[in-house]
C-alpha cells in the first residue's frame, strides 16, 4: 500500500504524528485477509476469521465475549490480541434539516466530527455520512475552518470505522444490512495524507462479510495530492472527488497551497489517468470566492481544463465562518457561473447548503474541536 519511496513533496508533508499505539491492534481497523492470518497461525480454519468479521460488522457487538458461536478460549485470545473499542461520541448536534453532526473524543482526547446528511432524491430517501480522516489539517486551504486546526494527528483506520458504526448505531441502523447510501472521506483531513489508513479503512467498509459497502457509494475526495491519486486508483476503486476551486496557478497557489507542490497541470493529468469503471465521473469539488474563482472567465477556463474528462462538477457557494476572510458569491453570480458550465454540456450542481446553523456545512468542521476537549 505505502509506495516503496515516498515522493519528496509528500515526504515532507508527512510529519503529522502517526495514531497513539493502543497497545493491541484494533479489530474494527483489521482487514480479513490479516484477520485469516492471524486465525490459521492459531491453527483454527480460515472461515473463523469470517465468523469474527460478522460477529463485529454485520451484527456490531462490541465485546468479543458477545460472539458465542466461537469457542470460549478463543474468544479469550481475541480479547488478548485485539483492542474492539471504538472513539467515543461525546457531543451530537441536530440541525432542523435532519443533518447531525457528531464529535468525538479519541484516546489521546483530540476531538474529530462527522456528520450524517439524510436527503430526499427523486422521492427516494438518501443518506450520506461524510467522515473525518484526520483531527485537523496540514493543507492549509484558506477557505477552510479545519485549517486552523493545529493539533493535528492521522486517524487510525478502526478510528474510522467507528464513525461508521457509531452515527449508524445513533440512527437506528439495526438490520445487519441497513446502510448509507454514501459514504464521503470530505470531512477533516486531507485523506491521501493518511494513506495507509484509509486504504484500510476501505477495505474493512468494502469487504462483503463485513460492512459490504459498494465501492460505488464510497468517495475519498483530495486537495491534489498527486502520487497518492495514482496509488489509489491501483489499490482500491473507489469514487474519486477533487477539490480544485481555482483554474490558474496564480489563484490555486494562493487559495490552497499544495498547488504549489502539484500544480493544475499535475492534477488534472492524474484525474485522465485515474481508471473508471464504465459510466463512472471524478467529482470535481468547486468552492466559489467572490471576486476570487468565480467569474465567466473561471467558468470558461474550468470547461477547457477538464475536457473530455468524465466529471460531474460539484459547485459550492463558501460556507462563511470566522477563519476565513473570503466572502459567498450571489446567488446571481452562481447561477451565471453553473449556466456556463451547464451550456457546455458539464454535469453540475449546486451544493446546497447543509447542516450550517450547526457548523456541519463543508469547509465549516472542526469548530468543536477548538473548544476546550478537556472539560469533558
Ligand atoms: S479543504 Fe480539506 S484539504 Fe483543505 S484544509 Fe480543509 S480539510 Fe484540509
């Protein structure tokens, strides 16, 4: 999964502290191809690790001593071996349309959000849950509230998982099979800067004895960290969002300062080279700044840079906040801007704002975890 040499640019990015070694891996981030390993070193066949897989994702215990239909002693060596805790949900808050969004606290008490976003579709119900990957971000993007975060560390991939479970417990997901129909990697963090926890994470939420997630429903949404787009379109096949927001150097580079490690030009090669499945698009993620990126000029320069690439463009008035000093366009302004995209034939919409009287909107997360977690 990590790539035998790291390219500088993202050698030098990865200095965020690794997760806190809890002292026994957790099950909740263990893939079941490790987890078969570990059961036939023990001499057991291999179908046990399955039975472990469902006993935690598909009916959620939270004890290993709950999975009866594994022997006692060996229900001990799980306990022995394994960490099953998940982060704790210290805070939840509801918005009047239905978003939630939850904050939890991890071992180290670094506080880290993710929100559920139910919506209606064409008369169907729909469910996204967007979770964090980090507890803060390195990234620096200027329009960001989890910039300012300083106390940043990598998730582990079972500190993932557990938003997973957590948020669907919280909602009353009780069949073994109830799930969202989306999960985004859009809340704190920058992803593909903690790569091999993800990719795990990934793998626990695709495999089919576990959670059993299509990889349809799976998005993992990047600034533009180059290398890890390519490595990721060779390990998992999961949906692939960009969050470009600018269409020249000149503005990317001021807006979100990776550009300068990977510029445009990098980028949108990798999102031609990334594979699709047949019918898939990249999503491409556009906050617009007034009097920044969103002028004809911006719409028209966007049209030529992602020609004849499959995408669907995700357009984002900025969610205001007080970290930030770029401003929301008119809503006059994000017509005009959608209009130009839509006239040349792009798949676009705008993102309505969700969950923003309780900070949950994107570009927004993090509020709660610059409060004073210790008091809790
Ligand atoms: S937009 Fe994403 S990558 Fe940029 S600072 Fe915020 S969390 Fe990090």
């Amino acid at each position: 999964m990590q790539s035998a040499t790291l390219h500088p640019a993202l050698a030098s990015l990865q200095s965020f502290s690794e997760p806190p070694p809890a002292g026994k891996p957790n099950i909740l981030g263990t893939p079941l191809a490790e987890l078969r390993t570990f059961v036939e070193k023990h001499g057991l066949p291999g179908f046990r690790a399955q039975q472990i897989f469902h006993g935690v994702f598909r009916h959620r215990h939270k004890s290993f001593a709950d999975i009866t239909n594994l022997s006692k002693e060996f229900r001990e060596i799980l306990e022995q071996t394994f960490d099953i805790t998940r982060p704790r949900v210290d805070q939840i808050e509801k918005s009047s349309d239905g978003t939630r969004k939850y904050r939890f606290l991890t071992i180290d008490n670094l506080a880290f959000e993710a929100v559920f976003i139910p919506e209606v579709a064409k008369g169907r119900k729909t469910s996204t849950l967007c979770v964090s990957s980090q507890t803060g971000c390195a990234v620096g993007c200027k329009f960001c509230f989890t910039a300012a975060i300083k106390r940043n560390r990598n998730l582990a991939a079972s500190e993932i998982i557990g938003q997973v479970l957590a948020v669907a417990e919280d909602i009353g997901h009780k069949e073994p099979d109830a799930k969202f129909t989306n999960i985004v990697f859009m809340g704190m963090g920058e992803p593909l800067l903690n790569y091999e926890h993800v990719v795990r994470s990934v793998r626990v939420l695709l495999d089919e004895e576990g959670m059993d997630f299509s990889a349809r429903r799976i998005t993992i949404s990047t600034s533009g960290i180059v290398p890890r787009i390519y490595d990721l379109g060779r390990d998992v096949p999961v949906q692939l969002a960009i969050s470009l927001n600018a269409t020249t150097d000149e503005v990317r580079d001021i807006i979100m300062p990776i550009n300068k490690k990977w510029p445009i030009h990098e980028l949108i090669q990798s999102m031609r080279d990334y594979p699709l499945q047949n019918r898939r698009r990249i999503t491409v993620e556009y906050v617009l700044l007034q009097g920044i990126n969103d002028s004809l000029d911006d719409a028209q320069r966007l049209i030529h840079l992602l020609e004849d690439i499959p995408v669907k463009i995700n357009i984002l008035p900025l969610n205001p906040h007080d970290k930030t000093s770029y401003l929301p366009p008119s809503a006059e302004t994000t017509d005009q801007f959608q209009a130009e995209l839509r006239r040349h034939g792009y798949h676009t919409m705008v993102r309505r704002t969700r969950g923003d009287e309780i900070s949950a909107a994107c570009g927004q997360l993090g509020e709660t975890a610059l409060q004073n977690t210790t008091m809790l």
